[in-house]
C-alpha cells in the first residue's frame, strides 16, 4: 500500500486538481540543518506507466514542466515537510527525496537550482512539476514549458540555503549549441494535454515582439494550462556590457595554449560566460566564441579548463595555436 500512499501525497493537475488527496497527517517544516536521509518509496503506477523510484546519480533528462501554488499551501509533501509556494522546490515521480537538480528553460538557456522534495507530477505527460517560487525564478510565466531536468550535488552552503526557502543566484546560461540537442530530443515526447502541438519543434525568437496573447517575454514556446493562474513574471534582463579582453599576464605573454569554452549565436549570453571564467569574446562568422589564455604552459591551460568546467562548461578543451 505504500504505492498508493505515494500516489495520495504527489501533486494533482495543474491548479490543484488533486490537492485534496494529500495525505492528512501534520507536515513538519524543512529542517535548516542538514538534509535527512534519502527516501524512496515504493513503485506506483499512473493510468497504465509504473514508476520505479530509484537513487541514479547522474539523472539527466528533458520533458515538460508545470507549477502549482498556493492551493497546497501548508499541504504536507511526501516527504513529510510543509509545501512552501514561495521556497524553491519541485515534485518527480522518481528521484530521492530530497534530491537537488538544475533545471533549464529549453527557450531561454537559464538554469536554476531546485530542491525535490516532493512526488509528482501524477500525470504521465510532465516530466516535473515546480513551486510558484522556482517557476517565477526560472521564468515560467505560462501553464507548461519545456526543460531539462539533471541531478547535482550543490555544495552545503546551496542546499541550506533551499532548505530555509531561500533562493541561490541562477546558474550559467546553457550554451546555444547545447540548447540545439536539448530540444531535439523533445520530438519523441508527446506534447501535454491542452499543449500546441507546436511546442516541441518551436524555436524560439529573439527579435519578434510579443503579441497581445503572450506573456511579457513572449518569445518562450510555452503553452497554457486549462485555468492556470500565471505567476509574475521575471522581469527582462538587462543586457550584458561588452567583455573587454584582458591583458595577458606575464607567464602568459606569447603563450600557444588556450582554453575554448564555449561557442554562442547570442553576444550577449557569450560575455556573460566570459565574465564567468575570467575570459575574453571573439567574433567568428556568425557565433561569438569564449575563450581563455593564452597560456604559457599545457598545465596553466588545464587548470584553466578546470576552472571552465566547474562553472558548468563541460564540453570546454583545450587548444594549441600553430
């Protein structure tokens, strides 16, 4: 029965559809301290698909995401704790409970950080189900958008900080050229209910104005939730002042190493990054690339690449000019 106890305390449809199946014991709040241990639970089943939660490290997937708010305000999650709207969390079917992921506007390449805590969404066709409060941080004005979900292991100072319903600043834009693969990969998912069949294949622009229909920021290919209450909306960021290249430091000068981090069609995003990592903005044809160095040594370049990888930047490598 602990399957179906699973099913009763995971969220409803978009709006609360389930809210009143929760389970009926007290919720305790979110302690400040440390995360207690990982919880599981046992298989349970929506319409005829059985989810099996398991404890998988590197989890990495795309779906669709939706959000729910202040009708389960107080409700407690299956975990045990009080749903905060406000707190940055999220309800999925199968990761532990509580497990930390970054999820990504497949539209707009930002990236937060979320605390699962809670199971959902109990619908096959979304992949998770966010709090008002993570889906006005990543910018989730409509009903469902289209992101990726991956697991990570924050270090304690972030995880205290989402246990205390707080936030953490937004993680790095996801570059250009891995946004491509991403939605790729959302055309063998089937749309959610109520979803423009479109959704999958949009791509989104970054010059046309928003119509009446759309949200502030209307160039996001999301899609309405049947009587969804939007949250408000992040306000437009403002653009990011031109990377001027930093002088080569003495060990560097003349140097034939560099790190190539990233490749964007977006300037703006492109010195961003370079801010990032400390390092400088080159136009090639139609793509602003990062780079950094040049360094004097193979070992200077590498611990460069490390720095470029911890800030997110994995397919970073390192170059030798000719």
């Amino acid at each position: 029965m602990a399957g179906a106890a699973l099913l009763l305390s995971g969220c409803g449809n978009l709006g609360g559809g389930k809210g009143d199946s929760r389970p009926t014991a007290g919720p305790v709040p979110a302690t400040a301290g440390v995360d207690g241990p990982a919880k599981l639970g046992e298989p349970f089943t929506i319409g005829s698909t059985t989810y099996t939660p398991a404890d998988i490290a590197d989890y990495d997937d795309v779906g669709y995401a939706s959000w729910y708010g202040e009708e389960l305000a107080g409700r407690p999650t299956a975990n045990g704790e009080a749903f905060d709207p406000a707190a940055i969390t999220a309800a999925h079917k199968t990761l532990p409970l509580p497990s930390y992921v970054e999820v990504t506007a497949l539209d707009t390449g930002r990236t937060i950080l979320v605390r699962v805590n809670d199971r959902g969404p109990m619908v096959n066709d979304r992949l998770i189900d966010l709090s008002r409060g993570a889906a006005e941080q990543l910018g989730l004005t409509g009903g469902v958008a289209a992101v990726r979900v991956r697991r990570t292991n924050p270090p304690a100072a972030e995880r205290a900080q989402l246990r205390a319903g707080g936030s953490v600043p937004d993680r790095i834009a996801t570059p250009d050229s891995l946004l491509t693969i991403l939605r790729s990969k959302l055309k063998g998912i089937p749309v959610p209910a109520g979803a423009s069949a479109n959704v999958a294949t949009a791509t989104p622009s970054t010059t046309t104005a928003p119509t009446p229909a759309q949200p502030a920021g209307g160039d996001r290919f999301i899609v309405e939730g049947p009587g969804a209450k939007k949250p408000a909306a992040k306000p437009a960021a403002t653009p990011a002042t031109p990377v001027a290249k930093p002088a080569p430091t003495p060990s560097a000068a003349g140097g034939s190493h560099a790190v190539q981090v990233a490749a964007f069609s977006s300037q703006s995003r492109a010195n961003a990054a370079a801010k990032s990592v400390g390092g400088s903005v080159v136009k090639a044809g139609n793509l602003w690339r990062v780079r950094m160095g040049p360094f004097a040594s193979d070992a200077e370049a590498q611990a460069a690449l490390g720095k470029a990888k911890a800030k997110g930047f994995r397919d970073a490598v390192v170059v030798r000019d000719r």
